[in-house]
C-alpha cells in the first residue's frame, strides 16, 4: 500500500482500510483477548507476571498507534511521510507480541 501511495491514493486508501478493518474487525482483533487471557491465566510467578503485564500494556499502545495510522491513512487524513511510519509501526506491533510470547513461555 505504501508504494502505491504516489501512484495510486485511492487503491492505497482501500488497502489501509482493510488492514485496519482486520485490525478491527477481522481474526487480527481477538489478539488483544488472547494476550491478556495469556498473561492473565498462565503467569503465576509475580515478577513474571509483572513483565508480561507491562509487555501487554506496551503490546495494546503499539496496537492502537498501528490501527490509528491505518485509519487515517485509510481515509487520506495524512501526510507522505506519515505512510512511510506505518511499517514500523507494524514491526514494533511484532516485536512486542514476539516479546510477550518469550515472556509467557518462559514462564510457564
């Protein structure tokens, strides 16, 4: 979507809306529910527990900043530069799921 944002803005913006709808809507969005249940029903140790409760809260922030750059993008409410975030934006949603993840097999 993002190469496509200097040639094509329209099929751009419908590229982004249905990431964000799959953020959203789709299979993607019962991730926030797994994680907590993760941490929440399988972390007894308290130090552990802590961590990956502080890994979810990071987890959800990158989630919303993701899903916010999508929706604006989905609706041409940003700038070129602000595109070229929202791959990042996905690789820190990544890097903190991978981090949770660690966290939770580590501690069970």
């Amino acid at each position: 979507a993002e190469s496509s944002w200097a040639v094509n803005r329209t099929d751009a913006q419908q590229l982004y809306f249905l990431l964000q709808r799959s953020l959203s809507e789709g299979a993607v969005s019962g991730l926030r529910t797994t994680c907590f249940h993760l941490y929440r029903d399988h972390i007894v140790d308290s130090k552990k527990f802590k961590e990956a409760e502080t890994q979810y809260k990071a987890l959800t922030k990158s989630l919303e900043k993701l899903n916010t750059g999508l929706l604006l993008a989905s609706r041409d409410q940003v700038k070129e530069d602000q595109v070229k975030e929202i791959p990042s934006l996905l690789a820190k949603v990544v890097a903190n799921l991978k981090q949770l993840r660690q966290t939770a097999q580590a501690a069970t």
